[in-house]
C-alpha cells in the first residue's frame, strides 16, 4: 500500500468538473432555465436598445461575493476585429431579458452609452473603494440594489 506523498491531493472531487470539449448538449439544457443562466451563458449575449438595434453585447459580469446577485453587467461596445473596443459597465438590473431577441435590452441611445462610464482593454477600473460603482449608478441615475447608496 502506498502513502501519500507531501502535496500529494488525496480527496476526489464530489463534482465531476466539465471541460468545455467533454460538454454536451445535456449539459448546455442544465445551464439555462426559464429563471436562470449560467454566467457563462451571459458573457457574449447581445445587448439591444428599445429599437432592436445592437449596441454590443455582454463581456463579463461582476458579482457581489456576499450576496451572490450581479451588480453591473460589462458591455463591449465599439471597436473593429477586438481592437478599439470599450468596456461599459451597466448597472444589472437596467437590463432586461427579451426572449424575442435573445438578448438583454436596455433603453438607451447609443451616444448616451458612449457618454457614460468605459474603459479600454487592458484599463480595468479600480472596482475596491466602491467609487467606479457609484460613478456608474450616478450616471445612469440609479442605485445598485445591496450596496447602501
């Protein structure tokens, strides 16, 4: 019988973890319900204006590790092949699911959006003091659910 070896991990998974190659088409209907979709499902969902037309689409979300609930949504908008493309983040509960569309819509004109809070690629704000958040919720004249403003 062998022992263990110091840094040796000895304890098995209780979940079987899913590369994205060894993903089914049974495990894509476990990610999305009539209520609820994966985060990953999110990154890459279009966002849409009241008109139908696209603004950009969904690149990453930011959740608040205690309660679990999405504050902001982080929209690309712009740019050209990846380049030139900016980040906007979106106060979550602005957006709306639209089944018809298949995306998120929000009721903004597109030079509004362009006016509002972005940052490059590569120029992640500074999300710890809670300062970029309100500048997004100030902006958009809103107040995250859960954050005390």
């Amino acid at each position: 019988m062998s022992t263990p070896t110091q840094g040796t991990v000895t304890q098995k998974s209780a979940r079987p973890m899913l590369t994205p190659s060894a993903a089914t088409s049974a495990d894509a209907s476990r990610s999305e319900t009539h209520r609820l979709i994966a985060a990953s499902k999110v990154s890459g969902t279009d966002v849409y204006n009241r008109q139908g037309t696209s603004l950009g689409s969904i690149y990453d979300v930011m959740i608040d590790k205690h309660s679990g609930k999405v504050d902001y949504a982080i929209m690309a908008f712009g740019g050209f092949l990846g380049m030139g493309k900016d980040y906007h983040p979106l106060p979550w509960h602005v957006l709306q699911y639209d089944e018809r569309l298949g995306g998120y819509m929000i009721d903004l004109d597109p030079k509004y959006l362009q006016g509002g809070p972005a940052y490059a690629t590569g120029d992640m704000p500074d999300w710890g003091s809670g300062e970029y958040g309100r500048q997004v919720d100030d902006y958009y004249a809103t107040s995250t659910p859960g954050r005390g403003l």
